[in-house]
C-alpha cells in the first residue's frame, strides 16, 4: 500500500504523514524456555542432488581446519575435515576418527583410531597423518589459529602403533578430549599438505581430508560446492544430498528474500530483521534450537570500562531483557552468564543451581549506583565501544548501555569500523588500541564451561583481549582442569564462573538461540548450535515434498 | 574595481536597477532570476538552511538518545513520524540530520570552489609547462572515479564528517578547476587583462581582482551544483558507514540505519530521510541550473 501512496505524491505523503504504519508484531517463540528449543529437525525421508545453502557470514578466507577459527570458515570446514572427537547434537562429545581412549595417567592420552577411514584421494588414514596433524599446532610455521596455551600444554605427541597415537601432556587437562572434538583434533592428509605449501587451504590447493564432503567447485567471492564422498568410512553417517552448494550472501535482505522465495534452500543464523518475513512463510520453515552462543561486550582492559566495578555497575543498570525482546525481536534470553545457559554436557544439576546464585538479569540502577562507587577510574572519560558497521543492531545495544551508562554518570561512545576491518580486534592487539571495548557474537566450541572459561579469563586463553588475570581463577581453572570427576570438576567451575562474573571482562548481554530457517523440500539438520564442527550438511536430505 | 578603473580596462560595471519597492522588487528580481518554480526550490533550500541552523533549539527530542522498549512506534502527537529501531524520534533526527547533512557538502564546496579556482586561474594566468602540469595532474584525478576516491581518503584517514567531505572535494576538484579554467582562459585573452599588464599590474593582483569576478558566477552556479551532488555523495558515504557515525543524525545514515527495519515493514526512516535528500538536492541543482543558464545566457549576450 506505502509504494502506490508514495507514488502519489504529496497528497500520499500527507496520508502516510496521518495514518499508516507498516509493519506486523513480532510473533515471538519462548525461547527462554530451553524445554522449547529444538535439539534436531525431522529426518529426511528422500536423498537429493543438490541442495543450495547459505553460509550468512561470507565466504570463508581458507579451509584450512587449522585456519578455521570464526563463522565463515567453520561452518564449512565442519562436512569437510574430521576431528578425532564430534560434538553431537545434543552436545555431547563422541569418538569419531578416534575409535576409544585409554587414560595411562592423568596426563597420557592413548586413542586407538578407527580402521578403514580413507582421504579424499583414496589414501588410508595413517597413525602418522593424525601425529602430523597434532602436531602443525606446535609448529610456528603452520601459524595454527588453535594454538593456544591448550596446545601449549602438549608435551609430546607419539605413533605408539600401527594404529594407536599417544598424546603427553604437561599438566593434567580432564577438558582435552573435548577440546579435540574442535580443529585442535582436526586430521588432515600429510602429503597432500607437504605438496599444497603455502597455498594449502585456498582455493587453488586445498585440503585433503575425510569429511562426508569433499571440496567441488570454489567460485570465489559467490560460492563453493560441495560434492559427497562416496568412500566415506561412517556408512551409517553417508551424505544424504549428492552436492551442497554452499553460497556466501552476507546482506540481510538479500539473505531473506533468497529463503523466503526459495532460491536458497536454508541457511543456519537467519538475520534478524528477516525473523517476521521468515515466520510467516509458506515456502519453509523457521526452527529454534538449543544454543551456544551469547552476545557480550569484550572489555580490553583499559580505560574507564577496565575497572570492573565499572564493567558491573553497567551490566546491573542495563536492560537487557529488553534488548533481548526487542533487537533480537524475542529469539534471546538477557544473559546471566558468560557461559551461555544450557552450555554444558556434564554436571547439568550442578551448573543450573550455581545460576541461581548469579545477579539477576533485572535492571537495578541503585544497586548499580552502589557498585560503582567502588570504581577507582576516572569515570568522566568517554567508554569507546566498537562495532562493526555492517550490523546495525550492535549500534542499538551500545545505544541502550549508553542510556543506562548515562543514568549512572558514564559516557559511552559507539564506534562503527567497517565489518573487514573489525575482525583485526579478536587478533591483533594494536586494533583494539584505543578502544575500551568491543562486542562479540562469542560461542561455546563445545559445551564444557570450564574451556570456555579457561578461553575468556585464564591467563593465556584464547579469548583472553584484555590480560585478565586473577590468582584465585587461575588456580581454580587449574585445580578443575586436574579433576577428572564430571560432578566434582562442575563444581570447582561453578566456583570459577562466580568468581568470572564477579569481575566481568566481558559484559554478558544476551543468550541467543540457534535460529534455522529450511524450504520445504529439505530437512534433517540440526537446530542446535554444532554447525561449526558437526558435519551438518550430512544430514541434510528431502522431505518429498 | 574602481570605476575609473573599470572605464580604462573596459569592463563594464554591473547595472543599477531601479529601485522599486523593496519587497516587491526582490521578487519581481528573483523571479527573473530563478521563475517560480525556482522561488518553490529556494524556499525549499531556506527551510532546510533554517532547519541546519535552528533544528537543534526545535527538536523535542534529543535525536540521538532513544530506548529499544520505544523501537518503531507509529505516528503519534508525541512522535509525528514515529520512532525508529533504537526508540529515536524520527522527526528530530530528520530536523537534527539537516545540520550534518549540509555542513558536510558545505566543506565539500568551499574545499573545491577554492582549490578548483587556485588551480585554473593559476593553469590559465603561467600556461605553458604549469598549465600542462596542473592538466596532467587533474587527468590522474579524473581517472578515479569520484566516489571511490573519496573512499581511499577514509579509508586512510578514518572515518567522520571532515574526513570524508575533504575527500570528495579533492575528488571534484578536477571537475571544478576544469570548467573554471575554461571560463578564465577566455578572460585571460580580453583586452582588458593584456591593458592592465602594459599597465604594470602584477599577475595575481589581475587575477584576484579583475579575472576573478568575471569568472565568479561560473563559480557560483559550479558549486551550487556539486552542493547537490555532494549532498548524495554524503550520504552515500554514511550509508557504507565512512561518513557520519551513529548515533549522529544523518540523512544518508538515516537511510543506513533503516535497512532493516523497511525488511521488517517499518520504512518510515528510510524512507523520510530520503525523501529529504531528493527534495534537498533536486532544488538545489534547480536553483544552480537556472544560475547557469542565465550566467550563459548573459555571456553570449555579451
């Protein structure tokens, strides 16, 4: 109705001026109730050629697993190179190109492999292809992405058998078989990487791996195909859909218009603006599933947000249930948590009764009034927080911890950098000079609360921006990642996730869900947040319709 | 110019009308000049001016605090055009948004209209080697196009209003200096220009005083012109984020930042924004047309 008032001219801009209002309520799921969101979508009953998919972050910079470390790259690195573990699902962490474990001690690691498992190439899988693999972390030249103080902590990496691999440690890390279900245990093809040398993961060399999918067409800058391995060694696991193209349409509208026409058979991360168009489709389906993720804000230690009471005062005054409601149009729960709620494939019980004890999600500015006063800062310098421009809604959280940063005497300046540029702040210390914050669309590679902690403030994690550091977490961390017992190990990270949330070295704002949207004709993946190391595309297969 | 000075360089001085009454010989002079629809345009661009200029004093809202519980309200007495995806009033950030979106091409105009000038009244007033020089020089400058240019110069400089206005006027630069050269190298061969140097008058004297306002209105109507040009070229820069930076109010940032609220069936951001923009620079290249053609118009008369 708006185009043809509009074409009318001024008589139409009066009307539109006096009455007419576009735009529908958002009819909202519950996704605060964890019971609501989905774990799987129906199996498929038919197998197909060829389904088109979108990848909404872009296109990936290599396929190197080992380069694989952010949304682009791994939500296709995951159907094309296998872990020695894989996170399913429902979370949980299962053998998958290592067939059993066997603990010597607390710090040697014995994995007997599976048998039968080839490359792409038709090459068998070798004992000394999975130490090679280990290994390229500890190798400065391969500039591993995972190498980490994880990574760090491996004292020795052995063929102890024909088909046997024994990993030492230094210290006792109960979290390492996790960590391998990530690209830390990530196998790859040793003569194929030898040869490819510096081209190893770009389009013209590749990779050779053992994944469901091999690499078809790459058509940089639009899309890469890619084509089932027939030979695959999981025959229970067998790619159901012939070739997956996989496109790399980043502009919300665009992305919207694709799956609600059909021109895109699905795509995982399904832009918010495109939840109320998606919703009410015809042509597929919108689905919620159990998630890892959260949005926070990364402090990076300096400034007037490098003081924690700062950091605290901010989160208390803030409303976020009503920027969960509203920005992420109902599909998020405000964040209690650095650990998103649901993260966690061991001690459930345990982890669900420590978040009683946490601040509420409630917006409490005397309380936050109160906290402040323990700031030691200047609290008259402005609080750059950086975003990247290319998403809108960041700009409208920052602006609603502006208000409340205003309530309380704080001035919060956003940032907007180009979407290329902002991606330099999770690697490159001298970007984020000058910032005091940045935001995050952070994720639980697995779900094990203790490495995502371990990542955000133990002294040498991966995701640590800002050179926290506290004695009592560091110890703690430690002292967990030594105990083997799920329900004690829990415990001792409960104490850990306190103790994070009580210095806050990134703002908890809210828990997303997975939000999927599939045509009608395809179906089978998973709703849940495993996208990034599960072999989703596997699964995916036709309805019949 | 003097007018004795004038009667010996043969310029002739500009005519006095007669006077009428005041109001009424105003209009009666500027619809000559410009004819009604041009009056319509420049009423236009005067409500925008004042908006620029008073906007801040008359908004009823602070047009960059808003709360995502008010995001997209409808059109109410509180908010005449409703809010948008951050609870913003809408009308005070389109009435705040006229400031930013004119001093930009404001800093754009003047950049050019000076360096433009400098660059083709010196081109004209040495010739040869400095001529060709400056010619080479506005080549390589035209080869780029305007936008992209503009572009590199935030992305070197990072971004924001000054930035950005700086780095398209270099990049109209070539535009203006060429069209000013033009009209100068005409006056440049005019007995007048040859008497005063017999006279012993030096070059940049003759340059600033007398070939200068002949070559003014060429100037004039060029940069009412880029005014318009600039004013899209802003807001485009502020639509890929390079420009002004959010929360500011900004047209062109405006129609950015209401990308996703037209998908989600609120266009009203966007959508007034623009309109602002195309009714903006639609007077503007009016008024400037009419200046030109009037300013040709006189030339050939002459």
């Amino acid at each position: 109705m708006n185009k043809k008032i509009i074409s009318a001219g001024a008589a139409g801009l009066l009307l539109l001026l006096t009455g007419c209002h576009g735009g529908a309520a958002a009819k909202a799921p519950d996704p605060s109730n964890q019971k609501d969101l989905l774990v799987t979508t129906p199996a498929p009953t038919t197998n197909l050629d060829k389904i088109v998919w979108n990848n909404n972050f872009g296109e990936p910079p290599s396929i190197d697993p080992i380069k694989s470390a952010d949304y682009p790259a791994s939500g296709v690195v995951s159907n094309l190179c296998e872990s020695l573990f894989q996170i399913q699902p429902d979370f949980s962490i299962k053998p998958n190109l290592a067939k059993s474990v066997k603990n010597i001690d607390n710090t040697t690691y014995v994995y007997q492999l599976q048998e039968g498992v080839t490359f792409w190439d038709g090459q068998p899988m070798t004992a000394d292809d999975v130490v090679f693999s280990l290994k390229r972390h500890l190798d400065p030249n391969e500039i591993s992405y995972w190498a980490s103080d994880v990574t760090a902590n491996i004292a020795a990496v052995e063929k102890t058998g024909p088909n046997e691999v024994t990993v030492k440690l230094k210290s006792p890390d109960a979290t390492f078989d996790n960590q391998l279900a990530t690209p830390v245990g990530a196998v790859v093809e040793q003569a194929q990487r030898e040869k490819a040398g510096a081209d190893y993961g770009n389009p013209g060399a590749g990779v050779m791996c053992t994944g469901p999918y091999s690499v078809g067409e790459w058509k940089q800058g639009v899309s890469i195909t890619l084509d089932r391995y027939d030979g695959y060694w999981n025959t229970a696991k067998k790619a159901k859909t012939k070739q997956v193209e996989i496109q790399f349409i980043t502009d919300p509208s665009s992305i919207a218009n694709a799956l609600a026409t059909g021109a895109i058979d699905g795509s995982y991360d399904v832009p918010l603006s495109a939840i109320n168009q998606l919703s009410s489709s015809t042509n597929g389906q919108l689905y919620y599933g159990k998630s890892l993720q959260n949005m926070a804000i990364i402090s990076t230690g300096t400034g007037t947000l490098g003081d924690p009471a700062v950091r605290k005062a901010l989160t208390l005054a803030t409303d976020r249930e009503a920027i969960a409601k509203t920005v992420f149009e109902g599909t998020s729960t405000a964040a209690q948590s650095l650990v998103p709620n649901g993260g966690w494939n061991y001690g459930a019980q345990i982890f669900a009764d420590a978040r009683k004890d946490l601040p509420p999600t409630t917006p409490n500015i005397d309380e936050a009034k109160k906290v402040l006063k323990e700031a030691k800062v200047d609290l008259n310098k402005p609080i750059k927080i950086v975003y990247p421009i290319d998403r809108t809604f960041y700009a409208d959280i920052i602006s609603e911890f502006a208000n409340a940063g205003a309530k309380l005497g704080l001035k919060i300046e956003p940032s907007g950098v180009p979407g290329a540029q902002f991606g330099a702040f999770f690697s490159d210390p001298k970007a984020r000079a000058g910032a005091d914050a940045f935001v995050t669309t952070n994720y639980m590679n697995v779900a094990d609360p203790l490495i995502h902690l371990g990542a955000i403030a133990g002294p040498k994690g991966m995701q640590n921006y800002s050179g926290f550091s506290d004695p009592q977490i560091t110890e703690l961390l430690a002292k967990a990642k030594a105990t083997s017992d799920d329900d004690a190990r829990a415990k001792l990270t409960a104490q850990v996730e306190a103790l994070v949330m009580d210095k806050e070295p990134w703002l908890p704002v809210v828990d997303s869900s997975t939000r999927l949207f599939m045509s009608k004709r395809v179906t089978g993946v998973p709703a849940s947040f495993v996208y990034l190391y599960y072999p989703w595309a596997a699964d995916l297969g036709g309805t019949g319709k | 110019m003097t007018s004795n000075e004038s009667a010996v360089l043969g310029t002739q001085p500009a005519a006095t009308p007669q006077r009428l009454p005041a109001a009424a010989g105003r209009l009666t002079s500027l619809r000559r000049r410009l004819g009604w629809v041009g009056i319509a345009c420049a009423g236009i661009v005067a409500v925008v001016v004042l908006a620029a200029l008073a906007g801040q004093f008359l908004v009823p809202y602070d047009p960059t605090v808003g709360s995502v519980t008010q995001r997209h309200l409808g059109y109410s007495a509180e908010h005449l055009l409703g809010t948008d995806q951050a609870g913003r009033d809408i009308f005070s950030r389109l009435l705040a948004g006229a400031r930013t979106s004119l001093i930009g091409p404001l800093i754009v105009v003047i950049t050019t209209a000076v360096a433009g000038s400098a660059l083709a009244l010196a081109a004209v007033w040495f010739g040869g080697k400095t001529d060709a020089f400056i010619g080479r020089v506005l080549d390589v400058l035209f080869a780029f196009p305007s936008l992209l240019l503009a572009i590199l110069g935030v992305a070197i400089f990072g971004p924001g209003i000054v930035t950005a206005s700086i780095a398209l006027a270099v990049a109209y630069v070539p535009y203006s200096a060429r069209v000013i050269r033009s009209v100068a190298l005409r006056e440049r061969n005019l007995p007048y220009v040859k008497a005063a140097e017999l006279q012993g008058i030096n070059g940049l004297t003759i340059t600033l005083r007398h070939v200068l306002p002949n070559v003014w209105t060429q100037i004039l109507t060029g940069s009412t012109i880029n005014f318009g040009y600039a004013i899209v070229d802003l807001a485009a820069l502020s639509f890929l984020g390079l420009g002004i930076q959010p929360p500011a109010a900004d047209w062109g940032l405006m129609i950015s930042n209401g990308q996703e609220s037209l998908q989600q069936g609120f266009p009203e951001q966007s959508l007034y924004a623009g309109l602002c923009i195309v009714v903006t620079v639609a007077a503007m290249a009016y008024i400037g047309e009419r200046l030109g053609g009037r300013a040709a118009a006189g030339r050939s008369k002459q």
